[in-house]
C-alpha cells in the first residue's frame, strides 16, 4: 500500500480535488489489493494440501483419510477423482481470481 500510494495516478487524484478518504480506497486499495488476491489464488491448492495432512495427523474423517487409504489399496478410480476434485478447487480459486482483477483494476479486462 505505501508503494502504490506514492504513484503519480494518487498525486493526480489528489491534486484534482478528491478526498484522501477516495484516493485510499477507490484508487490506492484497489491497486494494492492485487497481489493479495494472487497470493489468495495460490493459496487455495495450499489449503487443499494442508487439510489432507492434518486430517492424517489428528485421525479426522474425510479427504485426506480417503486419500492414504487410496493410495495405500492403491484403488486408482478414487485417486484419479480425488485429483480431479483438488485440480478443480485449484482452477475454480484462479479463475475467481482473475474476475476480481477485472473487478478491482481498470486496466484488466476480460475479453
């Protein structure tokens, strides 16, 4: 946020006027916030990882159970759908993202 609040489209809005209130969020946060949703979009594939481990630390029911006990009967139908799902948690979170930037920065569009 101090990076973007120092560019010339901020000194501009401000010297037309705007309020410092405006030029924060409707152009500084709107610039700022995109790379938090990059990091979010990467995030989600974390996540999915992240769960199926602690679901085999703590002896939870759900993905990550079904998962090792996949791969250890080594019943391929399952692991190939659980691969699917994942992926599509993964394109799913991307493709949200890349709707927000269009959202979010004028200079996106979608096409």
């Amino acid at each position: 946020m101090l990076d973007v609040m120092g560019e010339d489209y901020i000194r501009t809005a401000r010297a037309k006027g705007l309020g410092e209130r405006r030029v924060i969020y409707r152009h500084g946060l709107r610039a700022a916030i995109t790379p938090v949703l990059t990091q979010f979009g990467i995030d989600v594939g974390t996540l999915l990882g992240g769960a199926i481990v602690t679901e085999n630390v703590f002896g939870l029911p759900g993905l990550g159970q079904l998962v090792t006990s996949s791969l250890e009967k080594q019943d391929l139908p399952t692991i190939i759908g659980l691969v699917l799902l994942a992926s599509a948690f993964v394109v799913v979170a991307n493709m949200v993202v890349d709707v927000l930037y269009s959202v979010l920065d004028a200079r996106v569009r979608l096409s």
